[in-house]
C-alpha cells in the first residue's frame, strides 16, 4: 500500500468520524447554545480529552510504536506479546489509581484547573448573569466531570491497542472506533429532543453516553487486535527496562502529542471567566478539527512507522523522501482549507448552528474566533509532520524543550490578550503558539541534518500558496455575490446550496490551478487514478 493510500485510509475513517462530529455538535448547539450546561458540559469533557492525547494517542504513537516495532522485529511475536503485556498491566494498574484518585478530588480540579473561572463566580456571583446560579454552574461541572473521567482510562488502553494494530499496518479499527463517541451522543440528542428533555438533563444523559462510548470503542479495538492474532495479558505490574524506556520516551512524548490539546486546554480554562466564552471555543473548535484531523491524524499515524522502519533499516534516502511527499500532503490539502475557512467563517457556523437556542449574535462570535483558528491550521497539521522526524529516532529532548516554549509562550499570550479581546485573544493565542511550534521543530530537524528539503517540496510548496490564494480570491468574490442566499433567516436548504456552489468553484479553481502549474504531482495523480479504474475493471 502506498504512502498516499494509507493516509487516505486513516484520513477517510477520520473523515467520517468528523462528519459525525458535526452532526452531534449541531445538535448540541441547538439544544444548550452557549449557555452554563454548554459550558460545563464542554470543561468535563475537555479534561479527559486533554489526558487523553497527552498520556495516550501523542505518548503511545510516538513512543510505543517504535519500541514494539523493534521488539516485533528482534525478538518476534512471542517478545513482543511479552512487551505488550509488560506496558498493558503497569498502564491498567496507573490508570485505576488516576482515575479513582480524580473522582475522589474532583471539587478541587475542577476549582483550581479545570474551570477557575467558576471559582471565581462562586466569590463573586454578580460576576457571571446567567439563568443557573454560579453554586449550579459548578456543581454539575463536577458531576459531568466524574461521570466522564473513566473516558480517559478506556482510551488510554484503546491507544495502546491502536498502536499495536497501527504497528502491524491496520489502520483503519482505529481510525474508524472515535466514531462510536458520536453515535452515542446523536443518540441521546435525539431522545431527549423526542422526550422534551431540559437542559440539565441533556448534560447528563449526554455525559453517560461519553462513558457508554469509551468502553465500545475499546472493545472494538480489542476485537480487531484479536482478529489481527494478537493479544495480550493482565499481569502484575513489574519494572522492566523495556518499561523503563518506554517511560522515558513517553514523557516528552505526551506533552509533544498533545500540544495542540494542552492550548486548547489552556485556553478553555482562561475562558471559564466569561460566560460563554468556553462554548464559543467548542464551537469554532469543531469545523477547525475537520481538516487537521483528516489530514493531521493521517499523517501523524502513518508517518511515524513508516520514518521508523526506514531509518531502522538503513534507508536514509527513503526516510528523506517520505519525509518531504508527507509535508507536501499535508501543505496540499491544509493551505486552502485554512484559506477557506478564514474567508467564510461566518455562513458556514450560521449553516451549522444557527437554531434553536443558537442566536445570530452568537454566529459571529463563533465566526470570529474560527477564522483566526483558521490561520493555524497548516501550523498543527505541520506538527504532525515534523514530530515523527525525532521520535521515529528516539529523539525527544528537543522536541519536550519546543513543545515547553510554545506551551508558554501560549499561556502568557492567552492571559494577555484574552483581557482586550475576549475569545477572539485566545484563538489568536493558540495560532501564534502553533506556528512557533512548527517553525521551531523544523529548525531543529534542518540544523542536525535530518531534513534535506529538495527542490520539488520547496516548487510545488509556492505552487500550492499561489493557487490557494487565487481560490480565495474567488471564494471572497462568490460570497458578495451570493450574499442574499447565506443571511439569517434564509432557509438552511438555501445556504447549503449556496455553500456547495461556492465549495465546489473553490475546489475546481484549486484543483485546476495545482494540476495546471505541478503544485500537484500529476504522476502521482495519474497513478492513483489508473489504480481506481483497474480496481473498477
């Protein structure tokens, strides 16, 4: 299977898993809009979230993958059952202890890190003028977060097996299980919608349904690693080297992963003091996730082994080679999305949103922040990209002391600017940390000789600026002239059209563009095209 397939695998299983994630999150927004349950709802939710790509996806992907690689190649299948084994109890035993430990203090996480912002509201509740009183506001942010905490646990083990599934080339289980989460929620939506559930009621049900979630899509993964032939076991934890030097490569790992998480994370927190501010975030987050999971989630899981097998084989050349067609990928397809999605923020949240308890002043708010979301967008997927460079090496004391920088310096820049422009000052925040992020990590790769970009990258990289740009161009000149067909209170049957029309110009303009100039590589593209119609014959 070819590099460009796999990650159309991944990122195919991705994209219907984000498609999914619209839906529940139009749902959502119709029903809480941006108020206290919204709020709670999305800082319960974002705590096991951010655990999860630290200590699970980013630490797993970057340092489980090679050393079970490794393990599966010197000492076969029997060693590395034993290594998966290994890491399986020890990860079992911490995640109990974590998990109880958080139910136990949760009053306290959610006062001091979660949302201070609500501990604040409690001193002074003339701070916060909602319907729900500030007692309320924190006291179901602490149900929500117990009732949702356990999540982390099942996806911690999920990345575990994923990474085992990951490492034998089956991509697609795990791609496709985070689809699960959805489902649950759109389920609940819906019933509570048929039953005229109240809001209250909605963020708990819809709580349980991320717990009911979780452990399916563990217990999906599980069923595709047995399918695979392999397994693993409970045992007494032990400390072994292998676990040592996985520890060892995890920590850094983590924080690297998750980085995009962690400003997320940050931002959210900070956010905690205006009401509503932390569901404008959620809100602009989601059409924002749709191409950097796509293209970011692809990269990042198909990139690392395949770096690892090359650079463990002696292949250099290879490894350059992949390196640069996976950073054209990812500038191919993330340019004009950005693009896109800084040019016409605003039809597209009122397209998604705009109902029931979405106002029309909360679309700009929301429209707002997602455009300059949008302008980081290539930054993370870049990310992705650079990352693998130094894991699929063991490498991660450069990369810890980067991803260190741009954790700060998104901090300090969140707290600054949140006070002159609300949530629009931590978007801008977490945009400026991700470039700083990528531009750092390339660096490092180009100045210990790790990264040779060739001629071809750095030709159809202008190519693609170029022919993105002209896209927007046209997309801006579409929207003035369709403007009749995307206002409020035009019917949603109406604006998708009229967003359809306006996609479906860009990508002919865009596509067009990149195979008329070689932005795109059109071998490649022939190639791919006479593999589908050989398929069909």
């Amino acid at each position: 299977m070819s590099l460009l397939k796999k990650f159309a695998t991944v990122g195919g299983a991705t994209l219907i898993s984000r498609v999914f994630g619209f839906t529940r999150e139009m749902m959502m927004a119709s029903a809480l809009g941006v108020g206290p349950v919204a709020d709670a709802f999305n800082l319960a939710f974002r705590f096991p979230n951010l655990f999860r790509r630290l200590f699970a996806e980013g630490a797993f992907n970057a340092a489980f993958i090679p050393l079970f690689a490794r393990s599966l190649e010197e000492e076969g299948e029997e060693g590395a059952k034993r290594f998966a084994t290994e890491i399986f109890s020890t990860l079992f035993t911490v995640l109990l202890v974590v998990t109880v430990a958080a139910m136990v203090f949760m009053p306290a996480l959610v006062k001091t890190i979660i949302a201070p912002g609500l501990a604040a509201c409690i001193d002074d509740p003339q701070t916060l003028g909602q319907q729900i009183s500030c007692e309320d506001r924190y006291a179901i942010t602490i149900a929500f977060s117990r009732i949702m905490f356990p999540y982390l646990a099942c996806m911690s083990l999920m990345a575990m097996v994923s990474g085992i599934l990951n490492a034998f080339r089956r991509f697609f289980a795990a791609a496709a299980a985070p689809t699960i989460l959805n489902f649950a929620l759109i389920g609940v939506l819906a019933w509570c919608w048929w039953n005229g559930s109240d809001q209250q009621t909605i963020g708990f049900l819809m709580s349980w349904g991320v717990l009911f979630a979780g452990v399916a899509q563990l217990l999906m993964v599980t069923v595709a690693m047995r399918m695979a032939g392999f397994s693993v076991a409970l045992k007494r934890p032990r400390w072994t080297p292998a676990l040592k030097r996985l520890l060892i490569l995890a920590g850094p790992a983590a924080l690297i992963g998750g980085i995009t998480q962690i400003n997320l994370f940050v931002g959210q927190a900070i956010a905690s003091y205006k009401p509503g501010a932390v569901s404008i975030l959620q809100y602009a987050d989601r059409p924002y996730q749709l191409p950097l999971g796509m293209v970011g989630v692809a990269i990042g899981v198909v990139l690392l082994p395949e770096l690892a097998r090359a650079l463990k084989a002696g292949r250099a050349e290879e490894a350059q080679h992949t390196q640069n067609r996976s950073l054209e990928f990812a500038l191919f397809l993330t340019v004009p999305a950005a693009i896109a999605l800084y040019v016409m923020p605003e039809p597209i949240i009122r397209l998604i949103y705009e109902r029931g308890a979405f106002l029309p002043e909360t679309t700009h708010q929301v429209a707002a922040v997602l455009g300059l979301y949008a302008l980081g967008l290539p930054a993370f997927v870049l990310i992705k990209v650079f990352s693998p460079g130094y894991f699929a090496r063991e490498n991660t004391r450069v990369p810890m002391i980067v991803t260190g920088i741009s954790a700060a310096a998104n901090t300090v820049l969140s707290f600054v600017l949140f006070w002159f422009y609300a949530e629009q000052g931590i978007a801008l925040a977490t945009t400026l940390a991700g470039w700083l992020n990528a531009w750092l990590l390339f660096e490092g790769l180009r100045r210990q000789g790790l990264w040779h970009v060739d001629m071809a990258l750095v030709k159809r990289s202008v190519l693609v600026i170029l022919s993105a740009g002209a896209m927007g161009g046209v997309v801006w000149f579409l929207l003035e002239r369709l403007a009749p067909y995307l206002a409020t209170g035009v019917g949603a049957l109406t604006q998708g059209l009229a967003i359809l029309a306006i996609v479906a110009v860009a990508m002919a303009v865009y596509f067009g563009l990149a195979l008329a100039t070689g932005a795109a590589d059109r071998a490649m593209v022939r190639n791919l095209l006479k593999g589908r119609r050989s398929k069909r014959v």
